[in-house]
C-alpha cells in the first residue's frame, strides 16, 4: 500500500454534524493505515465538535472568523478598496494552501469535502496531486441550493466529483457538464458488540431540532401512532432552534404523556440501547450516519423515503420500512407495524445489523485507496 499526504480541505475543521463526523472517522481511518492526514477549515466551526484527546491527524483553519461571501464578477480595477482587500485576502489564503500541497509532493490527495471550501482551493496551485470533490447531499437537495451551480463549475475539472450514491451520480451525469462524477457511500460510524435488546417499548429518534429534520412531521406521525400502541414512548434526542415550536406542538396534539424530549446525547449506542424501533422523519437527507448507526444496533427502522441514500441503507421490507416521502399516515403504518409485531421487529433488527455491514469502515477504506490508485493511472 502507498503511503500518501492526505488533505482534507472543509468549510471547518470540526463543525458539529455530519459532516464534521464524517470527515473525523475518515481522517482517523487514514492515519491508521499509515497516510499523513491533515484537515484544513477555511473558517472556525459555529458549534465546535470534540476531536478528543491527540487526534492522529493535523489541523489547520485558514481564518480566523468566517470570511465574507464572494464580490460580484467586476474587474478587480474598479473594484471599492474593501472589496480589493477581500480578493487579496482569498489569494493569500489559497497562497498557504499552495505552501501546504507543494510541501507534501507528487501523490498527494486532496479531498475537498465542501464546495465552498473548493473556491479557495480552485485558486491554490493543485500540480502533483490529485484533487476529489465531494457533495455530502442527495442530487435534488443540491439542485434546489446555491450550491448546485457552483458544483458544477468548481468541481468541473476535479479527477473526481464524488457523491454518495450511485443514483446521484446518475443525475450528476445527466446534467452533461460533468464526466468525472462517481459516488462513495459513508462508513459505518460505529460497530457495537451486541445488539438492542428490543425490550423497552420505545421508538427513538436522534437528530437536530430543525426544520430539515421534521420532527414537525414525526409528532403528526406519532398523533396518529401513538393510539394504536399504547404504552409505547417517543424519546426525542435532539436541540436547535424549532424546540420551542415543537414543544407546544407536542402539548396541542395531546402527546405530553408519550413523548420524551431527551435533549442531546453524546452516547447514541446507549441511546439506540433502549431503543426498540427507529424513526427518521427528515424532509431531505443525504447518507444519513444515524440510520447506519441505527441499524448497527439492530434497530429496525421506519423512514421517509426522502433521498437515495436512505434508500441506499434501508432495504425496504427486508430490514426496515420505508414511507413515501412526507407522507404522515403512511409513516405512522410503518411504525404501528414494527412496535406491534415483536418477531418483525427482531427479525428486521438482526437483518439491519448484517446487511450494514457492507458499509464497514474497512470497506469503505479499502474502496478509497482502490479510487486513489485508479485516478494516478
């Protein structure tokens, strides 16, 4: 095996989320094979996550507060002085990324995680190296963000343009100006030794408080569930900013006595634990780690089938069941079945815990080195 410079170039180094774990356990995986591994941030995270204790990687964020969106597209002589000086700023910025890939010589990967993050990268000197851009969301979610335009002309002339599903690439391709596009599944973030005892009757839901997160729609979900099983709990592990929102909504509908607004948890496998059925009500998602998680615990799961990724991991019918996207009553079915058919549930629970092992750290490692070789042909 080639033993490589890896940078990974990201909007933060550790912002709390998907991402940031992400880029975390592939930063981990990396060194643990023997590359040299650097995350560089282009500004300080909003809501730091903790890398613990001599990560084996290094780090490095290139401001330090987030700098201001790009000038309009004007020559830089009549540009006004503060506007010359934020142009300047971007070059200075890109010039240390340049010092930064040059020092680490022919072979290098870079792998830009973000798209914004690849606007400094596209004016840094890349020669020697091979440089994958990475879109972390489904097609439609990109398509319908400023982001979508700017994948497509910084990531036009990357070697790679990775998504995360084979469907997404698909549509990525479609467009027609990208011919570089693959795709590349998450890994699985944790491995726990043994499974959910299945016994505690309790349906779970782990993730922000926001409005992408619909838990807006779960409570509707589980006014409608909650009836049909009595004695069943929903523990809401989660905070953000629509917690107020949802906390009234959840007394109007009557729910105070069946739902747990657990708060935030740093322990998800002792939250999947006690975890019989999990739910993901989202309203747009790209490959979404809790699910992977969810499932490795032998937690069978009920979804909205809002993106290729989630159905990607959730083999409907076989380990989980998946409801039409957005539809409330139909996600309500799913649950009903899985919190009152105890052999579905165990049945389902062990099938997610060994069909997800096709998304295994080791696997999804060993796919990374097969693309890196690949792309130095």
């Amino acid at each position: 095996m080639t033993q490589r410079e890896i940078f990974f170039v990201a909007n933060e180094v550790n912002e709390l989320g998907g991402v940031g774990r992400w880029q975390t356990q592939m930063a981990g995986l990396f060194a643990e094979r023997g590359h040299r591994v650097r995350i560089i941030g282009i500004a300080p995270p909003g809501a730091p996550m903790d890398l613990g204790e001599n990560p084996p990687f290094e780090t490095l964020t290139l401001y330090d507060r987030r700098p201001a969106g790009r000038p309009g597209r004007r020559t830089l002589g009549r540009l006004a002085p503060s506007v010359r000086s934020h142009v300047a700023n971007r070059q200075a910025a890109a010039d240390r990324l340049s010092a930064l890939f040059r020092s680490a010589g022919p072979g290098a990967v870079i792998i830009v995680t973000q798209v914004w993050a690849m606007e400094w990268v596209a004016l840094a000197d890349t020669a020697g190296c091979l440089v994958i851009g990475m879109s972390h969301e489904s097609f439609e979610a990109c398509r319908n963000s400023s982001r979508y335009g700017r994948v497509r002309r910084y990531y036009k002339d990357v070697d790679r343009m990775l998504c995360l599903t084979q469907e997404d690439a698909d549509l990525w391709a479609a467009e027609g100006d990208l011919n570089n596009v693959g795709f590349m599944p998450n890994p699985l973030p944790l491995t726990p030794g043994t499974s959910s005892p299945r016994t505690e009757k309790a349906v779970v839901s782990i993730g922000r408080l926001s409005h992408e997160k619909g838990v807006d729609l779960l409570l509707d979900v589980w006014a409608e569930a909650a009836p049909r099983q009595p004695g069943w709990i929903l523990r809401i592990h989660g905070a953000g900013e629509y917690e107020s929102a949802l906390r009234r909504q959840c007394t109007e509908l009557g729910l105070d006595d069946s739902v747990e607004w657990a708060g935030q948890t740093g322990d998800v496998t002792g939250a999947l634990g006690r975890a019989s059925v999990f739910v993901q009500s989202s309203r747009g998602e790209g490959f979404p780690l809790v699910l992977l998680e969810a499932m490795a615990c032998g937690v069978p799961c009920a979804a909205f089938d809002c993106s290729p990724g989630v159905r990607e991991i959730i083999r409907d019918g076989e380990d989980g069941l998946l409801a039409r996207h957005g539809n409330t009553s139909q996600l309500a079915e799913r649950l009903v079945r899985l919190m009152a058919e105890e052999n579905l549930r165990d049945t389902m629970g062990e099938r997610a815990r060994e069909n997800v092992r096709r998304f295994a750290p080791e696997v999804i490692v060993h796919r990374w080195e097969k693309l890196f070789t690949f792309l130095e042909r």
